[in-house]
C-alpha cells in the first residue's frame, strides 16, 4: 500500500500490463490511419504519459500537440468545465485523435468534443486509457479504448490526487481500509 496525501491506495495495474494495452491501441491506430498523418490532441495534465507512450508505439507520421482544461477538484469530478486552452495548431481538415487518461462522468467530454467540431477537423477520433462506465453521465464515443475499470479513484502513470501521484509507473486504486484508516 502507498500513501498520497491523507489517502492510501493499493496496486492496480502494472507499468507492463498498461504498456501492452497502450501497444495494441497503437496498432489499431497505425492500421486505421495508414497513408494519413494525423494529429495526436493529449490533454494535459493527466494524459501526459498515456500520449507520449501511444505515439512512440505507433510508427506513423503524425503531429502531436496538447491542450488543456480543468474540471476535476479532488476525488470526483466537477460540472464547472472550462474551455480548452493552448490550441496553437489549425485543426481544419486535419484528422485528429484526442487523448485523454480517463472519461469518468463524461462532462469534460461533452463540453470538449463540441468545440473541437466546430473547428471543422477532416475527423475526430478518441483515444481514452480508462473508462468508468458505471460512473457516466454522458455517454461518450470512444474509438481506441484501453481499460473499463470500477468506479473507483485511481491514480499513477499521469494520474493524480490532488497534484500527485502522477509519476507512478502503475496504476493504484483507493484503498478502503486505508481510507477509513486515514479518517482514524
Ligand atoms: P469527467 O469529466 O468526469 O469524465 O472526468 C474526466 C477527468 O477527471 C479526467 O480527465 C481526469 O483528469 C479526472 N479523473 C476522473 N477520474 C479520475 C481518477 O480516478 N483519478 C484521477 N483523475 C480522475
Ligand atoms: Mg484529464
């Protein structure tokens, strides 16, 4: 068990297990966009690491850039979405594959995707590591999916808790019994 902040959490999934999934993402990716050069979108913070692993897998030319916006305060998400920020590249006509760690309620999703159409790309693909399905609001379409995992928090490999965790090479999951520890 690790401690981040008040909270502990317990292995989830190891560095090996997500690096194989994100190589077959990759593969799909490179079969889907062969003679294209797409656009790969990360959304910063959170898939930092989830992007820089998918292009290295694919073996493509593609662009990458990231965006940013914020919705997410502590263990659940928030309604209070801002709009993106950091888009410096024109996305007409381009084929764009957004990359996000995880959808959870699917509010950052509604509120983005929406807004990236609008900028009238050739077409938006969506690239998700984790999904939380029993968590969702708004169903979302994801083309290129790693894991459905529990509604549980989790952090590691880009993830966070409140700014840390993020570094982790594997993913941990919310321990119970070291949450009710940590409340004494
Ligand atoms: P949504 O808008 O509720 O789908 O939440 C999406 C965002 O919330 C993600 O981009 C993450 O930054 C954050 N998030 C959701 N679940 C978790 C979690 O279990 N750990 C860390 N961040 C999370
Ligand atoms: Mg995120």
């Amino acid at each position: 068990m690790i401690q981040i902040h008040d909270l502990y959490f317990r292995p989830f999934m190891t560095a090996d297990a997500i690096h194989d999934r994100v190589r077959e993402l990759a593969q799909a990716i490179h079969r889907d966009y062969a003679g294209r050069r797409p656009l790969f979108l990360g959304i910063l913070n959170g898939a930092f690491i989830f992007a820089a692993d998918l292009v290295r897998y694919c073996d493509l030319p593609c662009e990458v850039s990231f965006i940013k916006l914020s919705s997410y305060r502590g263990l659940r998400s928030g309604g209070d979405v801002t709009s993106l920020i950091g888009l410096e590249i024109d996305i007409k006509d381009r084929h764009i594959i957004l990359v996000e760690d995880i959808v959870d309620s699917g509010n950052t999703m509604q509120k983005l995707l929406p807004d990236l159409m609008a900028l009238k790309p050739a077409s938006l693909a969506l690239a998700v590591l984790l999904l939380k399905p029993d968590a969702m609001d708004h169903p979302v379409e994801i083309d290129y999916l790693g894991f459905e995992i529990p509604p549980e928090f989790v952090v590691g490999y880009g993830l966070d808790y409140n700014g840390l965790g993020r570094n982790l090479p594997g993913l941990y999951r919310l321990s119970e019994e070291g949450a009710s520890q940590a409340k004494g």
